[in-house]
C-alpha cells in the first residue's frame, strides 16, 4: 500500500538531484548564467550572502522621561486629529517631545515601540553631524578639500574634485549607481557617475550619504558603521540598531536599509533642540549646527541636510501649503517617508516614521501637533534680552533680521563636464 508512495518520493529525490546537478553543470554565458544540457540558462548561485545585517552597536541605552497624559498637555480634540492623521497617513510610528518628556507615542497595530524601523531618510543629516565632530576632532583637514585625498580611486578624474562641502550641500554631481547594492559595498559605492560639475547644481540625493560615509571612514580609519556607532549612536543614548552592509566587505550601506526604534530615531532631533549637547556633553559643536541650519547659498529653504521652515512659499518652497504655526521650526525629510520637526521656539520634536506619502504637506503634522499643544509658546531672546518674534535666532546666540520679502535665488551656471585627464 505504501509502494506509490516510495516511488513518489525516491523521484522527487532524484528529481531534486538531478536539478541540483544542472545548476551547475554547463558552460557560462557572457552574462555569468549557465547553460544545461539542454540549453536552458539557469542562473549563477551565489556564493555568499550579498547584504548582511551589521550591528549599530550601542549600550542599554537611555530612558526617555513619558509624560503624565492626565496632564492634558495635548488637547482632546487634537490627540483625535492627530491619530486621525497617523491613520490616513499610513504611518508606522508617529512620537511628540514637548516639554522634556514623550507627550505621545503612536505605532501601527503590527509594530511595537522595540521594533526597529527603517529611517535611512535621517541618515543624510546624521552623517553631517558626524562631519561636524570630524572637523572638530581633526579627522577632516576643512570642507574644501577634494575627496579624491580619501577615495584614491576617484583621484584620476572629475569626482576626485568633489569637496566635503558639496557632498553637504547637495551639489556633488554624483548619482546612485543603477545596478543594486552588492556584496562589495566599496566597489559599489565607487561605481558611482558623474551627472553635472560639481558646485554647479543643487540636486540633492540620498547616496551622498553613502559617499560621505566612505569619505568619513577612511578618514578616521575606522569602518562607517563602527565610528557611527561610536561617535553618535551609543552617545546620544540610543540602544542597538541594524544597517546592511556588503556581505564580503562588511562595508556599511547608508543610504539605505537603516534601523533602529522610534525612539532612537527621535534622538537626532533631540540634539537639534539642545544645540548638540547630550546631558552635560557638547556631542557636536553649536557654531557647525548653525552653518548647518543656515541657506546654503543655492537655495533658501536647505542648510546642509536640514530644511528651514521659513520664509513661507506657496510654490518652489520647502514643501509646506502652508506657514508653519512654529515660524523656527527645521527639519529633515527623506524619499522613504522619515520625518523629523524641530522647533526650539516650542520646544518640540515631531517624528514620523512610514511610507512616502504622494503631494505630502510638510506643514500639516507640526501644525497639527503645534495647534494640539496646551502649553505657551516659549519666547525666542537675544543675547541683550530683547524679544524675538521672528525668523529664528540661530540658536539663541544672534538676534536675526525680520524676512519681508525673500531674496532671488542666485542664478546657477551648469558647467559641462570637461575631458577626463590624459585625454585628447
């Protein structure tokens, strides 16, 4: 009775031998597919793996006071809108700091505040904070110099020529590659084209990142993920993260495929708050967050991977249909849907994590959370004690001029690429 059944399973045996033994039998073609007896392309296995996870080590971390919600800090009918919204956005996990504490923490019915969610967004910003210790810690010489010091392989032709500086301000000319991520995230990464002169263009990308990171590490000869994990993740109090990394380098890949918990994201936003000081450390130097937090000379509305909120354009603005309620608030955005808001003047960080939403208003969650809020708005005051009602005053330090009318961007001539050296 039991025979056919044998006889089933001893051929799907030798079956499963058999295909196994096609896999590699055969000649390769031009593409590295392999070719059966029978002629059909079966394709290459690979080796090992081609992205590994690699830890963002850090301690225990620390614990984020959570505020009393029977202090009604948020309003009823605002805690309504604001979960409304987390609902229509198809948000994973949307966190508000006000006041020293966590006054709401919100999650997708399937994540729970220990998961780690993919931020990568945040990772553009991140990485010019690291630049802003390596500049202080001696690691980078200055901004102007060529990255070709760092990344030899580039020495010989126009990318050696990018300096720190455009990879900061979104106007390096590089693009991601088009093949994807692979086991050798050095090589990968290097693979990168030109798309216009450098300087010549504001077109900021994610994969900046990514070459700034590979600039960053080299520099300080220590592997990006390690000295992000040293330099700011374990600092600023975050528990351990995930990034993906070549499975044969173990090089990390920045500009994608970051994770860590809501609440490890929110840090970053922290430390924009309280001017780059963790506890009684100065993590990062005030001076470099305020070039950070400054136009950048091609546009109005972008620092050095951090937007500005301010002045309000209806069209070619920062992306916000209206003024925000906070007229300090900055931010950063990402193409996979990560934001995080930050006004001083409210002392309040806003931080949503989920997918990229089509025609999103950049006004609508900080105004929402603002509007919801209890509390006075704090007062902006310079150095002489006098009341800052306007614009923003760089950290408490310098009183700025009122906006009336914003000036013309400057105008941008795209210079062509000239002949790669040696060339005729």
């Amino acid at each position: 009775m039991r025979r056919p059944i044998v006889i089933a399973a001893t051929s799907a045996l030798l079956l499963g031998t058999a295909l196994g033994a096609v896999w590699w039998l055969g000649g390769s073609d031009k593409q590295g597919a392999r070719n059966d007896p029978a002629g059909i392309l079966i394709p290459v296995k690979p080796e090992g793996p081609v992205l590994v996870d690699k830890p963002l080590v850090s301690g225990p971390g620390t614990v984020l006071p959570v505020a009393d919600p029977d202090q009604g800090v948020l309003s009823e009918k605002g805690l309504k809108e604001i979960d409304a919204f987390f609902t229509a956005s198809n948000s994973r996990a949307l966190l508000v700091w006000h006041a020293g504490a966590l006054q709401l923490e919100r999650y997708a019915p399937d994540v729970q505040a220990g998961d780690l969610l993919d931020g990568t967004g945040l990772m553009p910003a991140i990485m010019a904070l690291l630049t802003g210790q390596a500049l202080r810690d001696g690691a980078l010489p200055g901004l102007e110099t060529g990255i070709g010091k760092w990344l030899p392989e580039w020495a010989g032709d126009d990318r050696g020529r990018i300096t720190v500086r455009q990879l900061l301000a979104g106007t390096s000319g590089i693009t991601i590659p088009t093949t994807p991520p692979a086991g050798d995230a050095i090589a990968w990464t290097l693979s990168a084209k030109l798309d216009f002169e450098p300087g010549s263009r504001f077109a900021p990308n994610d994969f900046e990142a990514q070459v700034l990171g590979l600039v960053l590490s080299r520099a300080a000869g220590v592997p990006a993920a390690d000295l992000l994990s040293e330099k700011l993740w374990r600092r600023l109090g975050a528990r351990p993260g995930q990034v993906s990394a070549g499975g044969n380098d173990g090089a990390a890949y920045l500009h994608c495929c970051v994770r860590a918990t809501a609440r490890d994201w929110l840090r970053p936003g922290l430390l924009l708050l309280e001017g780059g000081v963790v506890g009684a450390t100065q993590l990062v130097p005030t001076p470099w967050l305020d070039q950070m937090e400054r136009p950048n000379g091609l546009t109005r509305h972008d620092g050095w991977r951090v937007r500005l909120g301010w002045p309000f354009e209806a069209k070619n603005g920062n992306g916000a249909k209206k003024p925000f309620a906070d007229g300090d608030t900055i931010f950063l955005s990402g193409a996979d849907g990560a934001r995080l808001y930050v006004s001083k003047g409210r002392d309040l960080v806003v931080l949503r994590l989920g997918p990229a939403v089509a025609d999103w208003d950049e006004s609508a969650l900080p105004n929402l959370v603002s509007r919801s809020l209890t509390t006075p708005p704090a007062e902006f005051r310079s150095k002489n004690g006098m009341k800052v009602g306007r614009a923003r005053d760089l950290n408490g330090q310098v009183e700025m001029p009122p906006i009336t009318k914003p000036p013309p961007v400057p105008k941008v001539t795209v210079e062509p690429l000239g002949p790669p050296p040696g060339s005729k």
